[in-house]
C-alpha cells in the first residue's frame, strides 16, 4: 500500500502536543511553563528595544553584533544541551517510521520553529529590522535576510552537531562527560572574562572592537554587520558576510544530512568494549576511598564511603562540585595572581566564602539519591548515622580541595603567614555551613528529575531551589559573621589560635544543625522522606 | 505464627483506592506468589508491607513484629529485592554489595566472602568494574537479589524477580529460592507468570483492583484448574478481540 507523505503540519502538531502535555503534567511544571513564557517576553521586548535603538547607529554596532552572535550562538548551542529532553528533536525517534530523509529534516526545521525562544528570537530580531530603516530600505532588507539567515543558521547548525554526536550523547558516559564540561564552562565564563579584560589592560573597549570585528567575519555575526556595511556604502562587503552566512548554511544542511541516517539507527556506535577486569582486594575496600578503610567500618563509614564516591560519579554532584570549585578556587586564584583589583585579599575573605557556599551543595542531599534513598529505608538507616555519615563524605571530598586553595593562595600571594587565619575561617564557615544544610534538608528536601543531564529541563524545580539556596546562604553568612569579622582583628596576629576557635565554631554549629536533622528525621520518618523527594509516576 | 502477615491495609492517592483493604498471611516456609494483573496494588501492597510506604489503614508483621513499630528488627530479618531505581547504580556490584553490608553492620570479611559468592553464583563475577547503572536490565534484578539475600534474611520480599531475566539465569535465581525455602525461610513475590508460579509455589493471592480475589495454597486456589483460568476468572475483563481488527 502507498504511503501518503505526512504533512508538515503533522510536525508542528506534535511539537505542540508535546509542549502542552510538558507544561499540563504537573502544576509545578505548569508554573515552570509560564514562567518560561515570561521570562521569553522579557527577553524578547529587552531584544526588541535594545536592537530597535542601537541598530545602524554607528557607536552601537558593538552591541548589536554581540547581541545577534549570542542569539545565534544560543540557538547552535542549546538543543545541544537539551538533547533527549524535546521529543522531536532525537532523529532516532523517527526511525521506525515511514518517514524519507527530507520529510523528517522538514519537519525538523518546523519543531524548531515552534515554541518560546523562537518566538522571543522573532521579536527581538523585529528590533533590528525595524531600526535598520534608519539607514534607508535597503539596509532594512538586508537586515531582514542576514537576522532569518542566522537563525536559519543556527537551527540546521545545532541539528547537524546533535546528529553528528547522536549516539555519543546518547551514551551515559557521553553525556556524563559533557555535563561536567558544559557545567565547568559556565562557571568560569564569568572568572575567564574578568581575567580576559584585567589581562588585557584599561583598553576593554578595544577588545570588544577586535571580538566584534572576528564576529562579524563568522556565520554568528555576519548577518548582523552586513547592514552597517550598505549603511556605509560598502554593498559587496556586505554580500560577501551574507555569502559567508550562505556557505555555512550550505556546510551545516550537508553534514545534517549526511549524518542524520546514522543518528537515526545508530551507525555511529562503536563496539561495546569489554568490562575492566574486577578489583581483587575485596568488596569493602573497593566501596571505601583510602581514607575511610578501617578495620571497624560500620553503616556511618559506608554512607561517608558511598557519598565521597558519588561526589565524583554522579554527574549532578559532580558537576555542581565543579562549578563550585572553578568559581571558588580557580577564580581567586588567578584574581591573586593579576591583581585584577590592583588590591590583593586576605586569604579569610577567600577561604570563608568557600566554606559558606559548600553548604548550599548539600541543603537538597536526600534528593541527589531519589528514590535510591530506598534501600536506606528498607534496612532502617539510624537518623543520626545518615546525616553525620553524608556530611563526613562531603566534608572529606572538599576540605582537601580548599586546604590546598588555602596554601595556593597564600603562596602565591607571598603570605605564607596567612595561611592559619585562612584555614579557620575556611573550617568556621564550613562547619556552619553543613550545619545548616543538615537542618534544612529535611524540612526543605524537594524531588530533582531523574535526570544525567543538570543543564537539561528541571521540572520546574528551579525556582525552588534557587529560593532555598538563597535562603541558606542568609542563614549561614549570618551565623558565620562573626567568625569572620573575629579573622578580621585576630587572623594576622594570633593566626593558629583563630584556627582552633574557627574550628570551635564550626563544629559547635555543625553538632547543632546534625541535632535539630536527626530530630526533625525521626519526627517525619524515612519512609515520608523518601515519599518527599521522589517524583510521582 | 505466620512468616509475614498484613491486616486491614488500605492505601489511596487523590481519591483512588490503590490497595482497598487488604489482609493476608503467608506461612513460615512458604512460597508465596501474590499474583495480579498491571495496576492491580501489588506493588503498593509489598511497599506497605515492608515499611516503604505508609499505609493509610492496617498493619505489617514480619515474623510477629510490626514492621511499623520495630522498623529496626523487622528490616534485619527482611531482605527485599527493590526496583532498578531503587539502588546506588553508580558503584560497581561488588561495591554496591559492601555498602549494602555496611549499612546491615556485618563484618568485613563476611561481606567480602558472600559478595564474592553471590557475584560468581549469579554470573556477576565477570562484569568487573562495570557501574550498576551500565548493567543490562537482568543484570539489574540479579544484583538486586544479591542485595536482598547478602544479610541471610528469613523473610524475602521480591517485586517482579524474574522479570527482564534471561532463561538461564531465571533457573539459577529458582534454584537460589527453592534452596533458601528449604532452608526453613519464606519467600513472597510478584509475578504475572502463571506457569511459573504453579512450577514454583506453594501458596497463591489473586489480587485486582487493590482487593484479594482468591488467597490460599496453589490446590486450593486453583480447584482442580489450571491457574491462568481462575486469575481470568478472578480478574474478569476481555479476553479475546471479537470482530475487531479484522484487517489485520
């Protein structure tokens, strides 16, 4: 029997139904949904007026170009991070049905076309079309081509790149890989620029110059420095950045549709390799990390074993750990060693922040388990043992990482002296820092989507989490204010004293945030725990 | 005394009545299969049962304690195979077998001789150093088990154990059970698998719609019958497609 081509429609119907569906399953995802659609409009109208005033003005072309290239960079670069999570967009789902190559690329573009950030991109590109007249019809028109063939760019460019890695990123290891590697990017997009410009000297427009002229150059920019180009008199400068633009979309189509049947069944796998061969000191001191292998290991040295294990395993903790470290070491210490400030810090007003943001990694720790969490309940984990055990395994796996920040510093810093008083201040907030996330975990834990990917769709639990880390963070700077004004007047003089009263501190806040956990665990039992955090269905 | 009893459990979410007044008791050395179609409770009704859920109404005994008010007792003479999701799938087998110990307080070297004894007997020996996650899904349900039994538990408590799990290894996971309830322990679990079930056990519930149907020794159940018969029986709904899907 002939098979009838499936419309285009049909596409763009699924794309809805599947939005829809998303945003309907739950009341949080509903609000995630709505807040999606806010926060499109406000991006879309700040597009809109930002473009709509700075285009072809010619002091402005820098904010112009860098907004287009980030639009186009955004929509390259997404549906990469969210691969697996929007239905339409995995070629391999397409495979079993009666679908040509070219219908399935078609309907591809038309999913991509439909939701908020197409939307949101619409409007604010508006903008710039509309602010092109100032320099006459023809810059409008050619702003008009250069917006929609960067867009246009961008959505055969990120499905060429999600095809061309398809079966990769459908690998836990894969995606593992590119989770942590995405998460440490962006914690050091801010660190890295900061560096970038204090390297570069007072000149920071100069550089933005040089970067806007590259851009421009390049299928992100290109379309937006082309109307400047007919503003200016220059009409085949700006053919050949719209022919650049042409060519690139030719190379993105060609490699989309070269690689596109091997992501849909799956060419592109490797033979899978053999399992390395099993550890042979025994089960128990492969689980423990060298630290914790005592002859006497009981359930709190296991959880402290497993957490410190999962730190580095898990590609949500791993990640999160990560990020942390790049902003809270690796920044500081490049900060130190530019003098970004021209002023170098005391090493406390390093080390302390260290401490005061371990905590916000751990005030959601049942979570991290999910429904895992259940084997605890099934072998009745004492309350007492299940805080103290996971607060040792974190405490293990990031004290080494800021005592070493701590020496780094101070070496490099020329202050060896500081060392001490950078210590207490790290153990003083770190200690309340814990204890506070122990306090918080039980009456505060929420559900995480069983998700590998962190950057991926979180279910609407963002705003959620950002609240209570907030939270955290006000709750612990207060109490750990005064450890830090005490490093203030004591640190350089008495510094190993400050140690031992920093240390004081924190254990006394800690025991007290394990007490009021362990309390609040037993009145709410484990099992409604492990209903709390798991997601329903 | 019976090995493992519920009484009155009663369990709804948003108004639908998962498990609508359940009671049940399973023999000391029993195998007991609690049989049902999808959606019918048993899940829920084993979750119950082993301190995993609350129950809205009822109780839970495991060998005369009640699983909700001597939870630490209970959980040492229980040993229950969880679902995939259920266990720390990013530590390899024989460590995800250390912790399970751990967490039990056994002595390190009765873990480290009866995790290497589970892994060889259930042909996990070879996946190495290969993450749980990574595992195949039988795999999964074979480490599972190992988990359950590592603490020597007189009770076992198992969701599905012979789902997704190959022939081969389904005859060793029956043989592990036969000879665990020959040594005076008791096994109950969950199964759509009717053959299995009459080769297997001693004493069968029909379960539909969160209520037991039929409950008893296999004879008594099945009356003369074959199994599958009386669940159609019990559980009702359509059997065959009619003249529907004629073109096919």
């Amino acid at each position: 029997m002939a098979v009838t081509p499936v419309p285009l429609r049909v596409f763009a119907r699924l794309k809805l139904q599947i939005l829809r569906n998303t945003a309907m399953s739950s009341g949080r995802r509903a609000v995630a949904f709505i807040l999606g659609i806010m926060l499109g409009v406000v991006f879309g109208l700040i597009g809109f007026v930002t473009l709509l005033s700075s285009a072809i003005s010619s002091n402005r072309q820098t904010v112009v170009v860098l907004i287009g290239s980030a639009i186009a960079l955004g929509w390259l670069a997404l549906p990469v991070l969210f691969f697996g999570v929007d239905e339409t967009l995995d070629p391999a789902r397409f495979a079993l049905l009666p679908l040509t190559k070219g219908r399935v690329v078609a309907g591809q573009i038309v999913a991509a076309a439909i939701g908020v950030p197409a939307a949101a991109t619409t409007v604010a590109l508006l903008g710039f079309v509309l602010g092109s007249f100032r320099a006459g019809v023809a810059a409008a028109l050619v702003a008009l081509i250069g917006a929609a063939l960067t867009v246009f760019f961008g959505i055969l460019g990120s499905r060429a790149v999600t095809s061309t890695f398809a079966m990769s990123l459908r690998s836990r290891k894969a995606k593992d890989l590119a989770t942590v590697a995405i998460a440490v990017l962006a914690g050091s997009i801010g660190p890295l620029e900061a560096v970038a410009f204090s390297v570069a000297g007072p000149g920071h427009h100069d550089v933005a110059r040089r970067l806007v002229t590259i851009l421009g150059w390049t299928p992100a920019g290109a379309g937006f420095a082309a109307p400047y180009d007919v503003a200016t008199g220059r009409p085949l400068i700006a053919a050949a950045r719209l022919g650049i633009l042409v060519a690139s979309i030719a190379l993105a189509a060609a490699l989309w549709w070269v690689t596109l049947e091997s992501a849909m069944i799956g060419t592109a796998a490797g033979p899978r390799r053999a399992a390395k061969s099993g550890d042979s000191r025994g089960a128990v001191a492969a689980l423990l990390p060298a630290p914790l292998r005592v002859r006497s290991a009981g359930p709190l040295i296991g959880i402290a074993g497993r957490e410190m294990r999962y730190w580095i395993r898990d590609p949500r903790r791993r990640a999160a750990l990560f990020t942390m470290t790049t902003v809270l070491v690796v920044f500081p210490i490049f900060r130190t060693m530019y003098h970004v400030s021209g002023v170098s810090f005391p090493t406390w007003l390093i080390t302390g922040p260290m401490g005061v943001l371990a905590g916000v990694l751990l005030i959601n720790m049942f979570s991290f388990d999910g429904p895992a969490y259940g084997l605890h309940v099934l072998v009745g984990v004492r309350p007492r043992t299940e805080i103290l055990g996971r607060a040792l395994g974190f405490a293990l796996t990031l004290l080494p990482i800021y005592a070493v920040a701590n020496v780094v510093l101070a070496v490099v810093a020329d202050e060896p002296r500081r060392i001490p008083a950078g210590v207490g201040a790290m153990l003083a907030t770190t200690g309340v820092s814990l204890g506070t996330a122990a306090a918080l975990a039980v009456p505060a834990a929420f559900p995480m989507p069983e998700s590998r990917n962190v950057l991926a769709m979180n279910a609407g639990t963002g705003a959620e989490r950002g609240l209570l880390s907030l939270a955290a963070l006000a709750i612990i700077f207060a109490i750990s204010l005064p450890a830090l004004v005490a490093a203030h007047y004591f640190g350089w003089q008495h510094g190993w004293a400050y140690a031992v009263g920093g240390l004081v501190w924190g254990a006394c806040w800690f025991l007290a945030g394990v007490a009021f956990a362990v309390r609040a665990l037993k009145r709410r039992g484990p099992d409604r725990l492990l209903a709390q955090i798991t997601l329903p269905g | 005394m019976p090995a493992f009893a519920v009484t009155g459990m009663v369990k709804q979410f948003r108004g639908f009545y998962a498990v609508a007044g359940v009671s049940l008791a399973v023999p000391v050395g029993s195998f007991f299969a609690v049989l049902g179609p999808n959606g019918a409770g048993k899940t829920t009704l084993l979750s119950m049962a082993v301190g995993l859920l609350r129950p809205d109404q009822g109780s839970a005994y495991v060998l005369g304690r009640s699983v909700w008010d001597d939870p630490i007792e209970v959980k040492r003479q229980l040993g229950v195979l969880p679902e995939a999701n259920r266990l720390f799938d990013r530590l390899t087998g024989p460590q995800l077998l250390a912790y399970v110990g751990l967490l039990h307080g056994m002595d390190r070297d009765v873990i480290d001789q009866r995790a290497s004894e589970l892994l060889s007997v259930l042909g996990l020996a070879d996946a190495g150093r290969t993450l749980v996650v990574d595992y195949s899904a039988g795999m999964k349900k074979k480490i599972g088990l190992a988990c359950a039994l590592l603490h020597g538990p007189r009770v076992l408590v198992l969701d599905e154990p012979f789902e997704a799990v190959d022939p081969v290894s389904g005859q060793i996971i029956r043989d592990i059970l036969r000879r665990y309830v020959a040594g005076g322990g008791t096994v109950v679990f969950s199964s759509h698998v009717m053959e299995l079930v009459e080769r297997l056990c001693t004493h069968v519930a029909i379960m539909n719609a969160g209520q037991i149907q039929r409950a008893g020794s296999l004879d008594q159940v099945r009356g003369g019958r074959p199994l599958e018969d009386v669940f159609v029986e019990a559980v009702g709904g359509r059997t065959d497609v009619g003249t529907e899907l004629s073109w096919l």
